[in-house]
C-alpha cells in the first residue's frame, strides 16, 4: 500500500514538472505542453488503477489553486477554460493507456505505444475536442480542426512513452507495475 501511495505521488509529480516545460499557446487557447507525455506514462508504467489515480491527485491539486498546469495555471477556472476537455480526458486516457498495457501481452514498448496512441492521443483528443467544441461554441469538426497542431507532438510524445516504458521494464522489470 505504502509503495502504491509513493509511486501515485511520483508519478503526480511528473506530471507537475513536466508542466514547467515552457508552453506554446495556440490560437485555440490550448496550449503544447509536455504534461501529456506525463499523462501517457501514468498509464503505460502504473497501470490502470494507479495511473488513474496519480492523474486524478495531479487534478485536485489543481482544482485546489495550485500552479501546477503548463504557464503557472491551476484553479477551478481551468475547469471552464478551453483547456476543460483535455483536463476531463487525463484520468480517461492514463486508465486507456494502462488498460492496454496490463492487457495487450505484446512486447511491453509495443503495447505502451498502442496504449499511448488510444489513451494519449485518441480519448484526449476525444475529450479535448468535445470541450473546444463546447466552451468556445464551435462545431465538432471546427474544434477538431483546432486540435490538428496537436497531432505531431503527440505522436513523439507516444514515441518516447514506448521508449521510456521499454527501457523501464529492461533495466527494472518491477518498476513497470502495469507489466507486474
């Protein structure tokens, strides 16, 4: 249980660092940031219920005012801002992403790129796409136009996932607790 609690705030703290990574904002008011990738490995190294978990930390401290969104942002406000689709899709994509690895019986960088690919970028985008759609007042296919610039970042971002969570279970095989 200890170890559990550790490896959710860890992996809650990644995601808050990766947010320091200097943000590129768009025209949409959804800004690049790294935080994504963060997302993708709670699901990829933690696994369904503890990447779920660590994202879901990772928001209420958020919701609870601290900084800790890419540019310095937190706060329930940023609940209601452009940016509420993708914050809605994080626990969904970590739980598709850790799904698809504790399942799919693969090599391991093979289902972490999978499972980045449909958690990360399929169910995020999803997600993000709805809430463009519905706080800017656009059409679905005009928010998903907007999400376009996403998709190459993402994409790498899925890349090094697989790579991170590949090297993980060769170098320590028990720290990939979605594989355990």
């Amino acid at each position: 249980m200890e170890r559990n609690l550790t490896h959710i705030a860890l992996f809650a703290a990644l995601i808050a660092v990766l947010g320091l990574v200097p943000k590129i904002d768009l025209i949409s008011g959804v800004p690049i940031t790294a935080q994504s990738l963060g997302i993708m490995l709670c699901g990829t190294v933690l696994g369904t219920r503890r990447g779920l978990l660590a994202v879901l930390l990772f928001l209420t401290l958020v919701a609870l005012g601290l900084p800790l969104l890419a540019g310095g942002r937190g706060g329930l406000g940023v609940f209601v801002s452009p940016t509420a689709g993708y914050l809605v899709g994080f626990p969904l994509a970590a739980l598709v992403a850790g799904f698809v690895v504790e399942r799919w019986r693969v090599d391991v960088g093979v289902a972490a790129f999978a499972g980045a690919v449909l958690g990360g970028i399929g169910v995020m985008h999803l997600c993000g796409i709805i809430g463009m759609s519905v706080v800017l007042g656009k059409t679905l296919p005009e928010a998903a136009l907007l999400a376009v610039p996403f998709l190459a970042g993402d994409l790498l971002k899925t890349v090094l996932a697989a790579g991170i969570t590949r090297g993980l279970a060769r170098v320590r095989p028990a720290s990939v607790l979605s594989r355990a």
